[in-house]
C-alpha cells in the first residue's frame, strides 16, 4: 500500500481529523475563568447519569499530573502534553501556527501561552467537578 503524503497545509490537517461529537471551537469555549465552567458543561453533556464520577480519583490524578497553577507547572505540564500529541501525530503542530522543530516551537511566547491556556482550562474543569 502506499503511503499517504505529508500534510502540508494547516487545511489539510484539519480535514484529517474526524470531526468531535461537540462543536468545541475557540470562540464557543471562551476564555479566561468562563473557560473551566464552559468546559464543565461540555464534560457534563458527555458524561451519562448513569455513569458515576469518581471525583476523588480524577482529582487526586490531576493533582500528580499539576500539582500547583504557577505560570512554570501549566507551561511544562501542557509541553509534556502538546509533545506527546506531536509524537503520536508529527503533523499536528501544522493545526497550530507552531514552528515544526520542537526546540524552537517550544521557545516561542505563542506556544507557551497556548499550552499553559489548555492545561489552565483542564485545571479549572478539575477543580469544578464538584458542581456537577
């Protein structure tokens, strides 16, 4: 079989991926502290009332993963995630306007501030769990 080519274009990375259950984009998930409560709600949706959280386990794990909100914890927590996401998918960084070698792309002001965001907006969603 031959191989796929390359995804070169940030459009073509986005029609790759199949589409989620819920339309989760920048402008319906907010920003700032309405972020974790919008993400809240989109969780809600997804969880059925029969299935019972187990607040505790997801608290306490979140915890070892993020043990604090300083801007260096949420900027290293969110590399080990992105870095991760970049060695299942090489080409995902093209989703983002991040450069395509890591130390660089880790360097840069716009992928420090992206990767905090998404492990900030995780934080606050954990850390709401109990109004669910």
């Amino acid at each position: 079989a031959l191989a796929a080519p390359p995804l070169t274009r940030r459009a073509d990375a986005l029609r790759a991926l199949p589409a989620p259950p819920l339309a989760l984009h920048r402008r319906e998930m907010g920003s700032g502290t309405d972020a974790g409560g919008t993400l809240l709600k989109v969780c809600a949706q997804l969880i059925s009332p029969a299935v019972k959280l187990n607040r505790a386990l997801i608290t306490d794990s979140w915890r070892a993963a993020c043990p604090d909100d300083t801007s260096k914890t949420l900027i290293a927590v969110g590399t080990l995630l992105f870095e991760h996401i970049f060695e299942l998918a090489p080409n995902a960084y093209e989703l983002w306007d991040f450069h395509p070698d890591k130390e660089t792309r880790i360097a840069t002001l716009l992928y420090k501030t992206h990767v905090s965001g998404v492990v900030r907006v995780v934080n606050d969603a954990v850390l709401e769990l109990d109004k669910l």
